[in-house]
C-alpha cells in the first residue's frame, strides 16, 4: 500500500500522480492505493478534494458506467473543455473553446445493457469497472426514468436469447416517441442461432411488456409499432440498430451550433448524416445533400420527407464517404459542409473538402483526437477553426463530444 497526492485527472478519468494512475481519485488528495505496476486501486482518501461530492449512484465505484460522480460538476466540465484544448494544442491549433455543454441526469435514451444468466433468472446490468463481472442495476441516475422502469422486462426479454452457454446478450435499447426498440446482439450463431422456440418466447415477453420492437442483430423477432423519433421537424421510423444520439438535449445543442453556423447557405453537404440528425434542420435553411454509408439510414430518412412541410430540396445517397468522399469538384459550388464521421475521424473527406472551395465546414467529433488531426487538414489549407462547443453527452464519464466551426 503507498500514499499518493494526485496531480491531476488523466484522459481515461484516472488520477494522475508520481507517473501512477489511480481511478476515482482527484487532483490535490492525498490517498492510500494498492498498487500493481504504475495502476492502483483506491483504498482510503485520506485528505479529499473540495471539489469531492457525494455519488447519487450507490452502484458507483463498482459499475464500469460512470467515472466521475463524486467530481463537483464546475471543474468536472471545466476538465472537459481543457481536455479539448489539450488535443487542440497537440497539433498546434489554437482557438475559443466554449464553455462545455452540460447533459441533464436522467435523459440518456439510449442504453447497453449486458445479460447473464444465473438463479432466478437473468441478471440484467453494466460491466464492472475494468472487469467482465457484470453489476446488476437497479437505478441509474444517468439514464431516462421511463428505460430505468423497463429493466425488470428488459431481464425477462433476455431469458430466451440465453439459451446456448456460450451467448453473452448485450440488448441495445432505444426509448423512442412509439416505445423501446431493442436490439439484441452477442447470441452465439455458429451453433444454428437462436431455435424457434425463443423466438416465440422473446415474442411473447415483448408484447407482454408494450415494447415496440425487438430484433436479434437487425433480424426482425417482434414489432407492434415503427419506433420513431423527431428529428426536427421530420419524424423518423429508425431501422433496426440504426445510430442515434444517446441525449436529445445534447443533440440539440449541437445541432443548434450547426444551424447557427450554416446561416445564410443555400447549398448544403451533410456527410455521414445517418438518419438525419442535422439534415432536416439544415434544410430549413437551403438545400442538403445528405450521405452516410448505412443504407437503411439513408432510406429512413428519404422515408421521412414526406412528414416536414417547408422544408428546401433534401436529396440523400448511400456511400461510403471512406473509399468514396465526396470529391473537391462536387463540392466547389457547396456552401456548408457538416460532417459527423465516426470515432475514427473522415481524412479522406477532409482532404476533398480542403482542396475545394466550400466556405465553412461545420465538424462534429466523438472523439477529439482525431477531430483535431482532421482540423489540421483544414487550417493548414486555409480555413480558420473560430470556435469549439464541447459536449458532455455521457455524464459522469472521460467520453468527450465536439463541434467546430470553420471558416476561409
């Protein structure tokens, strides 16, 4: 057992001291860890911060899901936004870093939930911190009332899909305006799959419970209604396992940011635009191009044209902006590009985009590392990064999100 003082909180969410990592610790305590190697785990805090509060979760400390409940949310979000700054300065960009957008407890749509079996019938919950124990739950202050009110149906519904010893179900749940939408992945498959008889069984205890829809990774099992959700003002049936952001206030206020950006565009590209999240917003002030690589989001949202009056000329494509980015000559007579690429960042795309004659992009990132290796392509072509809203979407956790604004 060593003392430690903590010097600071790193990128994954550990303290920082002597060149050791602790987790749930925070700068300036003085702690006792056991240590292994330069990682330790907490014993005692022996001086705390007073930045230090009391968790609202009692699952805290165990559940792997949150990182930061006992951080004070002032220097918790302020931490967020340096830590932007930070990946900013790595490839030396300098610009207005707004103050760090605050999600709301209890509003996450959007959950993972991993099954197992056990006496009594499945257990229901999130992983263990750095472990594949899983934590039953029982409340989640993160997540949405009306999801947390599910979880006894939702460990019913996983029964049937833990049938081969060698399945491991995770049920990806939606709350959507017509009800949960859950798909199921993690089944074992080489065996034959799920028999017909869970099927009818999973069935059964969907209905029994009023969810809208289940499917076993995108292969329809159950459905009452098209879950949709309303993605300004168009209304979305969502296909199965379809990508959307996990809090709506959240992805307001980044769509806010984009629309306030894009102000004045006729011509618009919403690139990896998925089911619309910007699209129809932006339409309401010119013309989108909208593309992602998933087809089924790329019919759902032509599906949803039809449900928004007033809205200018949306057209969409189903391309894969990696292998095919939208060229510098496709874009020269663009306006506005809004890109939303995955985790990975858009490269290629930022490359075309750097080589035409488009006047501001609008990035938005889950991932600030390589936003910021992107954002370089831009500056260096030309363009100046003039602000950055950073977004805490997954409360309580290191997960950073990100909108920049560019302009020539």
């Amino acid at each position: 057992m060593r003392e430690l003082r903590i010097q600071a909180v790193g990128a994954q969410g550990d303290g920082i001291a002597e060149g050791s990592f602790v987790p749930l610790t925070l700068p300036g305590e003085l702690i006792s860890a056991e240590m292994a190697g330069n990682r330790g785990e907490l014993v005692e805090v022996l001086e705390p911060s007073p930045d230090r509060v009391v968790p609202p979760c009692r699952h805290f400390g165990v559940c792997g899901g949150c990182a930061f409940q006992h951080w004070d949310a002032k220097p918790y979000l302020e931490w967020k936004r340096e830590q932007v700054q930070f990946q900013l300065a790595r490839e030396g960009l300098e610009t207005e870093v707004l103050p760090t957008f605050a999600s709301p407890p209890a509003s996450r749509r959007r959950v993972a939930l991993h099954a197992r079996g056990g006496k009594g019938g499945a257990r229901l919950g999130f992983k263990e911190r750095r472990s594949w124990n899983l934590v039953r739950i029982e409340e989640c202050p993160v997540t949405h009332p009306k999801l947390v009110a599910a979880f006894p149906g939702l460990a019913r519904l996983a029964a049937p899909f833990l049938e081969h010893p060698k399945s491991a179900p995770t049920l990806h749940v939606t709350l959507t305006a017509t009800g949960l939408d859950i798909d199921v992945t993690g089944v074992e498959a080489k065996s034959g799959g799920l028999s017909a008889d869970a099927r009818v069984r999973a069935a059964m205890i969907a209905g029994e419970n009023d969810f809208a829809r289940v499917t076993l990774a995108g292969e329809m099992i159950y459905m009452a209604r098209q879950p949709m959700v309303k993605l300004g003002p168009a209304i979305v049936g969502l296909p199965a396992g379809s990508f959307l952001q996990a809090v709506p206030q959240a992805e307001k206020a980044m769509v806010d940011f984009a629309v306030e950006a894009a102000q004045g565009a006729s011509k618009i590209v919403d690139l990896f635009s998925g089911v619309g999240t910007f699209t129809f917003r932006l339409a309401e002030i010119g013309g989108v191009y909208a593309a992602d690589s998933a087809a089924p989001a790329i019919a759902a949202l032509k599906g949803a044209l039809g449900t928004a009056n007033g809205l200018k000329a949306i057209t969409a494509e189903a391309r894969d902006l990696t292998r095919r980015p939208v060229l510098s000559t496709e874009l020269n007579k663009v306006d506005v590009a809004v890109l939303d690429p995955p985790r990975a960042g858009a490269f290629e795309q930022h490359v075309e985009i750097a080589k035409s004659k488009v006047a501001r992009v609008v990035g938005v990132s889950c991932n600030p590392a390589t936003f910021a290796r992107d954002a370089k392509i831009l500056v260096d072509a030309g363009f100046k990064l003039e602000r950055v809203l950073p977004v805490d979407q997954f409360l309580w956790s290191p997960h950073i999100e990100l909108v920049g604004v560019f302009s020539r």
